[in-house]
C-alpha cells in the first residue's frame, strides 16, 4: 500500500470515534470501532467506504440526526483532514435514503460547511447524481459565498472527470449546464478556485470542444489581469492534441512545421533512470512562427499494450527557415500515481500538433548502478 492509503488507517478511525462520541455521548459506534481491523491490502477508496459503511450502521436512523452529530462535531478542531471523507457521504448517503427534498438541500448545505475542514467535492457526486438541476442551481449560488473552500466546491464538485470521484453520467451528457459556475468563478480572487475553473475547463475538451473554444473566446474578450493563465490552463488538452482554434486563441501560430525524429541518448534506461532525448523543430513557412511544443511518452502497460501520455514541454518563436533544438529528460523514478512495466517505449515530439514520428528505446527492469 502507498502513503496515500494510509491518509485513513486505525488510528484516524480511533479519532473520528472519539470526536462523535463527544459529539454524541449516547452513540456507541461499536462497527466503526471493528473497522479499524479491516484496513490492510485496502486503498484509501475502499477505506472510505469501510468507514462510511461502519458509520451507516452505527449512526441512528434518519437525516435529521445524522446532520445533528455532524454540526456538533464541527465544533471539535480534531474533526478535520481525511477523516472527514466518509464523514460527508454519510451525510449525503441518509438525505438519499430519505427521499426528502427538504433533507436533500440541507445536506449540500452540510456539504458546504464541512468542505472547510477536507473537500465535499467527492460526496457532493451522489446529490448531484439523484437530482443533477436542484443540486447545480445550489452549487451556482456558492460562487458568490464568503468561503473560498464553498466557491471551490461549486467548481470542483462539478466538474465531469473529478479525479478519485464517482462518474456522473448527467455531467458528461449536459456540459453546457455548468458554464454559470465558470463564467461566475474563472476571475475568482483567490487562484485555488481559478484553477479549479481551469481543470473543470480542460474536462469539458473530453466531451464537447467547441464549448471550450467558445468560453475561452469569450473570456478572453473581458480579461484580468489572471485570465491568460486561467486560460491556458483550461486549454491545454486541446493544445496538446493541436487543436487549431485553441493554438490560434493562445497565440500561436505556423502551420508549416516540421519535427525531426527525436534523439534519444540512451536507448536503454534503466529502471528508476531518464530517457534523455533531443529533437529539431523547422519553421518551412515564410513567416515567424509561434510553436507549442509539447512530447508524448507511450508507455508500457501491465497487458503488454502501449498507452501515450503527452507533456508540456515549452513554446519557442521561430523565424521563417530556422529551427529549433529541444532537449528533455524524462524521468521514470517511482511516483504514486503511475505504474511502470519494463520493455519497449516510445518518445513523439510535436509542435502546434504536428508531431515526430516515434522514436523507441526499451526500460529494463534493472537497477540503477
């Protein structure tokens, strides 16, 4: 198990316990003290869901107190970080077994008063899930709240491909429904929340690009002085896959490039090592050109089949005639959020999307010397 499976072990849940027993001295929580037990070989995903669970049966019946313990325990400082994950989807998990459309708004009012002490983004998913049009039109009055934390959650909460989240089917055949959080967040005073408007931007390129082009459009024509960062970031997929409208909004320009076949220094790496490579990009056109130059990796995966991912790499100006030499290393050192297989990979290099061809070079599952 990684360190991130173990933001929930025993001893979070011995605190959480103790927190809702002050909360609620009447309260036993008897499964929720055996789920401690039950945490080794689990990620922290299903971490949360044994505890979640174990509160479910333990907790009494009905939203009303369930919504009562968890105002309480708002009052108690340790009642904050990961343990208040599945404290949030045992909120929205009674307001659904409920059925009440009175418990239902009150529970995203819940959500938005825990979200200060860990993200509601994850729990909000299964209101949003059951009643998609009453939860959004909530979560649009939470852009003008007070609290950073809420505003964020109004962005975050709804975005269609929410890392760790649970999909919303809703979210991804409606991505029009949420442009009044953006247009109301994107020039936001505090940068966490722009740049969950970005994310939730760069989301949307997933399902309807031309929305995307469109809001950058139009936020680009009342900028800040924060909204060119806003913007690259929510278009960078699109930049990536060298979409023209979007290159063209961000200024770059030169549609007769050519990208040499990269370089790679050692076509052997080995395990925990870089591929170091080169690769020249020429301007063919009559005039300067603005390049976005980006590099894929194609990586081997478990199945024996190659996945790319692409990565930013840099942007250069170059003038009718010349070229430029970019040079990266890309390291395979061990990191929580990808897993590597030894055998043959690829390295591409593109620039405005007109890309190298591949070239390969093998890790091998030896060490480091």
């Amino acid at each position: 198990m990684g360190a991130m499976d173990e933001l929930i072990n025993s001893s979070v849940v011995a605190e959480l316990r103790s927190i809702l027993t002050s909360a609620e001295p009447n309260i036993a929580l008897p499964t929720l003290e055996r789920s401690r037990g039950s945490f080794d070989g689990q990620r922290l995903r299903q971490r949360v869901d044994i505890v979640r669970d174990a509160l479910l049966d333990d907790l009494p019946a009905g939203y009303p107190a369930v919504q009562g313990i968890m105002l309480d325990a708002l009052d108690d400082p340790r009642f904050t970080g990961w343990m208040v994950w599945p404290a949030t989807e045992v909120v929205t998990g009674r307001a659904l077994q409920s059925g009440s459309l009175a418990d239902f708004d009150a529970a995203l009012t819940v959500l938005s008063r825990l979200t200060g002490r860990l993200t509601g983004e994850f729990a909000i998913r299964d209101l949003i899930a059951a009643r998609p049009e009453r939860a959004i039109a909530t979560m649009q009055t939470w852009t003008n709240h007070d609290d950073e934390n809420v505003r964020r959650l109004a962005t975050e909460g709804s975005r269609a491909y929410l890392p760790w989240a649970k999909r919303v089917p809703w979210l991804v055949a409606n991505p029009a429904a949420t442009q009044g959080i953006l247009d109301a967040t994107y020039q936001d005073r505090v940068e966490y929340v722009r740049r969950s408007a970005a994310n939730h931007l760069n989301d949307l390129s997933r399902i309807d690009p031309q929305l995307v082009i469109a809001t950058a459009r139009r936020w680009s024509e009342k900028p800040d002085d924060t909204t060119p960062k806003v913007i690259r970031h929510g278009l960078r997929t699109l930049v990536k896959q060298g979409n023209p409208d979007a290159l063209a909004l961000l200024g770059f320009s030169g549609g007769q490039l050519v990208v040499m076949e990269p370089r790679i220094l050692h076509t052997s790496v080995a395990w925990g090592g870089t591929v170091e490579f080169s690769a020249e990009v020429v301007n063919e056109g009559p005039r300067p050109a603005k390049a976005a130059i980006d590099y894929s990796i194609g990586f081997q995966r478990a199945n024996g089949t190659v996945s790319a991912k692409t990565f930013k790499l840099t942007s250069r100006r170059i003038g009718p005639g010349e070229t430029a030499t970019v040079t990266k290393a890309h390291s395979f050192r061990p990191i929580t959020t990808r897993s590597y297989y030894p055998g043959e990979h690829y390295v591409v290099v593109q620039a405005n999307g007109v890309a190298s061809v591949p070239a390969n070079f093998v890790l091998d599952k030896r060490e480091l010397g």
